[in-house]
C-alpha cells in the first residue's frame, strides 16, 4: 500500500471515533422552548458551581433577529430548565451595535475576576463585531460593548492573563480572506498588538479561504487545543466541518501542530438539513470530572442543538498521527 493511501486509511479510521453523537441528539429545538421562536442553536457552554450545565443558546425569533437564552441540566444531556423569557437581549439604544441582534456566545469562566466572560457577536448595521459581557450567575450581565469592530466574530476570551495582558481570539474578515487572529488588552477595554493565528489554506482544501475557532480552546499540559471550523464553499451551499490546531501555553500565536483533515462533518439527518444545510458548528463544550472526557455541544443546521463527547487525549493522539507544524505547511500549502 502507498504512502498516501496509509495515510488516508488511518485519518478515516481514527476520525470514526474522535467524537460520538448522543442517541437523543438533537437535544434542543424550537419546539422545546417556552416562548415563540423560529430556531435555537450555536450555544456557548459552561459548567456551573453545583456541577450542572448551562447552555447561553442562539434563539432566532420570528422577524430573524437573535438573542441569548440560557438552559440549564442536571446531567447536561435532558430535562432542560430553560429561562421562560430571554436570558440577554439586544440592547441597541445604550449598545446600537446590537441592533440587528445578538448570537453565538462562547463563554469562558475567569478565575481572577471570579466571573464569567462571554464573547459574543453584537450585529450592527455596519456588520458583526465582537462584544463583551461579565457575569457572575447568568441573571445579571455587565456589558463592555464592542471590542472588535465589523466585520469580526467567533471570539473567545482566554481564562488568564498571557504576560500580564488577557489575550481574546477573534475571527476579522480581511480583504486576504477570514484567519484566525489574537489581540491582547491591558483591561479587557482597550485592544492591541494584534497577531495572526491561524490562517485559511488555499485552494481546494476543506478549510481554504474562510475559517474560524469554533469553542473557546482547551488548556492542556501540551498547548491551547483549538477545535475550529472550515467552510468549504460549493456550487450549491457551503459545508462547515471541524479541524484541529495546537497552540503554545505562553505563546499562543504560535501554532504548534495543525491537523490536515477534517475531523467532524454534517452527516446526521439535523446536520444536513435545516435552515442552514451541511453545517456543524460548535460554541461551547465542558469537560467532565475526569478531565478527559469532552462533552461538544454544536448547533446542527441552524435549526437545533446536538451533543457529541469525545477524549481529549483522543484529540491530542489523532492530531500527532494527522497534523505537522505550521511551518512545513506553510511551505506546502501557499
């Protein structure tokens, strides 16, 4: 057998089982909420003091404008206690930036302020930009306004100071394409020194041109693990499937490790067909008490909110056999 072709057998086998979708999966729709809605899906993920899970969910209403509403589970699978009116509402008259609406939260907790920080994408009649919010119970938020202004999205906020400056991960669009960047803020107000992360590949790769981190990364012993998506443009729609990238801890520009194939894609009947087909597209996940086993909560088509689980050691395992540093792909890839 080639080279090539043992290369490809083992990326499909091991992409088999990186993630597992949940037998009861979708496991929130429309239908489950107790206000009229026309979707919900694209939910930022934490797990709360009491153990629980709660899911800052997307809900587009009826006129397609977005806001946020929280679910909360005992077992973060079912039996969703969900707020009976939304949770943040775009307040375009104090923030008119959020005057077309509010989506995809990604929500980080942030020990030295004892809150949690949700980034998310604020959408102005200039574009989306990323916003701000603090919140120590998910009752109350503190609102930043905007950080990054249009077009950016898909922004999460790193737990802890990198060299005395919080460092956000955003998605610009750029005249060159949609990369993935780190900007860095003295007070989580003011934001600079700004650096490429991560950029699209070209030409008829899965994730050329255009892609974005999808939940917060994962601090691991190894790097930052960026579970992040790809949108591969055809005649007829756009597909989003998932990838993997490793960053350094205290460098977290500089990409260590990124994975060449997909590793994630629309196939289940809720992924492919909605109101956004072939599209999945995770904003949160949570990790469970053995600190290996990650829970991926992912928006499916637009139209819903499905659970997969999966190792991280899995992931770090699959990205050494299917990914090389960003170097070598430079040189490949451009």
């Amino acid at each position: 057998m080639s080279v090539v072709k043992s290369a490809i057998k083992a990326t499909m086998q091991q992409y088999e089982t990186l993630f597992s979708r949940h037998s009861g999966n979708p496991i929130l729709t429309g239908k489950d909420w107790p206000y009229s809605i026309n979707s919900v899906f694209n939910a930022g993920a934490t797990l709360l003091a009491d153990g629980s899970t709660l899911l800052l969910c997307r809900v587009e209403d009826r006129r397609g404008l977005s806001h946020l509403c929280a679910a909360r589970s005992v077992n973060g699978v079912d039996d969703w206690r969900i707020d009976r009116e939304p949770t943040l509402l775009p307040n375009p008259e104090q923030f008119p930036e959020e005057v077309w609406g509010i989506e995809d939260s990604r929500i980080t907790y942030v020990p030295e302020l004892k809150k949690f920080a949700v980034a998310y994408t604020s959408y102005s009649r200039g574009g989306p930009g990323v916003s701000l919010a603090l919140t120590e119970d998910f009752r109350s938020f503190e609102r930043l306004g905007v950080v990054m202004p249009p077009d950016d999205k898909d922004a999460a906020l790193l737990p802890h100071r990198i060299n005395g400056f919080w460092a956000l991960i955003h998605r610009p669009m750029t005249p060159l394409g949609a990369h993935v960047w780190i900007s860095y803020s003295p007070d989580l107000r003011h934001w600079g020194n700004h650096k490429l992360m991560l950029e699209a590949r070209r030409g008829a790769w899965w994730d050329a041109n255009k892609i974005g981190m999808s939940p917060p990364p994962i601090e691991t012993s190894r790097g930052w693990l960026m579970i992040y998506h790809g949108v591969r443009r055809t005649p007829s729609s756009s597909i989003y499937r998932l990838g993997l990238a490793l960053f350094d801890l205290e460098q977290p520009d500089k990409c260590l490790v990124r994975g060449d194939s997909w590793m994630f894609a629309p196939e289940a009947e809720y992924e492919r067909h909605g109101d956004v087909q072939d599209v999945v597209f995770p904003c949160g996940y949570t990790v469970a008490a053995d600190a290996d086993t990650i829970n991926l909560y992912y928006g499916a088509a637009d139209s819903s909110i499905a659970l997969a689980r999966g190792s991280i050691r899995s992931l770090l395992s699959w990205l050494d056999a299917n990914g090389h540093s960003e170097h070598s792909s430079d040189r490949r890839h451009k």
